[in-house]
C-alpha cells in the first residue's frame, strides 16, 4: 500500500489522492492491544488540537490539513505498530533507486526538471550553476527531505548489517549524498565520525573528512562555513520576527497560533507562516502543549534499536520539513515503530523474504 507514496511530489495536483492513507492508518489507535498512558494522551491532545484549531479558523478543512500536516505520523504509526511494513527492504531501495535514476536523468536532459511536478521550474538554472552539485528532489520534493530519509535508511542497513548486504547499503548510502544536502551530508559526517571513534581509523577518517569539506566548500557553497552562517542568520530573524504571534492570546501561547502570512486560496485558515524552519513553524502552529506532546511522544519510543534513525530524521528537520513531508511521516512512524529486537528482526525478515 505505501508504495504508493513514493510517488506523492509526483502526482502535482492529485497529491490530495493520498489523503486515503490518513484515512485508513488514524483508526488503527483503536484497534491496539495495549494503549500506553502517553497514546492516551497524545490522542486527548489530538482531539483537543482539532477543536482549537477549529475555534481559531471556523473552517474544519483547515483544521484537518493541519492535523496531516504536523501530526500525521501518529496514524502512521498506530498502523505500523499493528501491521508490518510489507516488503520494507524493497520499498527503501525503491527510493533508492528513483534517486539515483532522477539524479542521472536531469544531468542527461536537464530541461526534465521544467517537466517533473517534484520540482519548482527553477531548478535548471541551478544545476547551470552547480552542475553536478546541484542534488535532486526525488520523492521527497527537496533535496534535504529525500537526503535525510534516504541517510536514515542507510544508518538502518549500516546497523544491520547481518540482513543487509553491503551492495544494498552503498548504493542507498550513494542516494542520500547525491541529493547534495547540506543536512544530510553533514549528518553523515558526524555519523561516520561518531562510528569509527574507538578505532585507529578514527584521526585519519578526521582528516579526510576535513580536506572533503575544504575542498566541496570551493566547489558547492551549501557545505560552506558561510552558507552555514548565513542559514543560522535567517533562523535567528525568523525567531525574532514571529515569536510575537504566540503571545497573541493564552491560547495561542498553549495551543498555536491561527495567524497566516500566505493564505490558502482554497482553504480559509490555513496557509503558511514560517517557511525554512520547520521546529520554528511546528512551534507556533501547536504551542507549548504541542512541542510537549510531540517531545514525550518521540522520546517514549527511542529505544537502543531505532534511536540513530530516529536521531537523523529529527536532526535533520531543523531546516526542512523531513518529518512533517508526506513520505517522511511514513518513514518516521516506521522507525519509531520498531521497538524490541525480535519485532525488528521479524520485519526485516519479512521484508527479505518477499522482497
């Protein structure tokens, strides 16, 4: 069923066909065996977000596309923790696959780029500029989302290495660096780092790494220290500029603010406030009660077997909308979902034997 969503920054203006999915995996919280006392509460605060929202934009489409938004990962994973990713092993190499496929094809005919509905129209200037540098969108519909899930997926291989071959791990390792994210290129760096620590490989694995940026930062400025600095610039006026509209009232303080920059022309209420900075965004669109359910929710599910994959995808959402994108809810309640050993196992089996 969740192949489907490979194809969701495809479909342009059919995107809302997808819909289904909420549809069928949000009904799965009451069917669980067991409920938790942080499931209880998160679909307490769930129902509570829907009526706010509704008493703050009188338009229950609004509030809907708001629950998807920020919140639909919790359908997913409801459903994950009651039904297995079918053939999950094929399904990640599938967007493996795509990525590597996209990225040669736009370089052979860049003017695909003006075709594909993935990409804004503008991204041929770019790969003028940067050429080979200059990444591709693929399922994910920007090159840090498509980036960051696929560098997720190959943590996964990495460490399980017992029931994913080397070949498999490489070329999803070669799909999340030839996005040519900054996140996730950065991301990879520290993990590589972090992996080889104990061993005499370490100092020389530094240095590598080291004349690797030097020498991309010439060539590829969003690896430079100065693309960097200039990001954090703009986070820091984004914070300053709209922190403001929390304080409007108690209840936006607690439960978001209804404040729009851009309005949707086809929904009233709902539009975007904060662009590149999606914790910023989430922030003022749930408010404090949010940003505590979302963090007890995460945390609740971290455990030895998913923390590094739960770590890169919520590192990597602080400049882009990783976890909040379509395809990366699926991948975030997917990890989140696995929990104990023999589950983790039994999935990856399951996925081996009738991928």
């Amino acid at each position: 069923m969740f192949f489907f969503s490979i194809l969701y920054y495809y479909l342009g203006p059919l995107r809302g066909l997808t819909s289904i999915y909420y549809f069928i995996c949000f009904p799965s919280i009451l069917f669980q065996r067991k409920l938790r006392m942080v499931d209880i509460l998160i679909a307490i605060y769930l129902v509570t977000f829907l009526v706010v929202k509704f008493i703050q934009t009188g338009d229950i489409t609004a509030c809907i596309l708001y629950l998807r938004l920020y919140w639909g990962f919790i359908g997913f994973y409801f459903f994950f923790r009651i039904h297995s990713l079918k053939h999950a092993e094929t399904f990640f190499m599938v967007c493996a696959y795509v990525t590597i496929a996209e990225f040669l094809l736009i370089r052979i005919y860049p003017a695909l780029t003006g075709i594909l509905p993935n990409y804004d129209g503008t991204f041929e200037t770019m790969l003028e500029g940067y050429g080979f540098f200059g990444g591709v969108h693929s399922f994910g519909g920007n090159r840090s989302v498509t980036g960051v899930l696929m560098l997720a997926v190959y943590v996964y291989f990495d460490l399980n290495k017992e029931k994913f071959s080397a070949k498999k791990r490489y070329i999803v390792g070669a799909a999340a660096l030839l996005t040519f994210s900054a996140s996730a290129w950065l991301i990879f760096i520290f993990y590589y780092l972090a992996r080889r620590a104990n061993k005499l490989i370490f100092p020389v694995a530094l240095g590598l790494m080291a004349i690797s940026v030097i020498y991309l930062s010439d060539v590829w400025g969003r690896l430079s220290f100065d693309y960097i600095d200039a990001v954090y610039d703009v986070k820091a006026d984004e914070i300053n500029k709209n922190m403001e509209y929390l304080h409007e009232s108690n209840l936006s303080y607690f439960f978001g603010t209804a404040h729009i920059e851009s309005e949707n022309d086809q929904v009233k209420g709902y539009g975007n406030l904060v662009g590149d900075f999606s914790y910023l965004d989430f922030y003022l669109r749930n408010g404090i009660f949010g940003v505590i359910i979302f963090v007890l929710f995460a945390v609740s599910n971290i455990n030895r077997y998913n923390f590094a994959m739960v770590l890169v995808l919520i590192a990597g959402t602080f400049h882009y909308h990783v976890i909040f994108s379509f395809p990366g809810q699926i991948f975030f309640a997917y990890f989140l979902s696995l929990n104990k050993p023999e589950e983790t196992l039994n999935k990856l089996q399951l996925a081996n034997s009738t991928g």
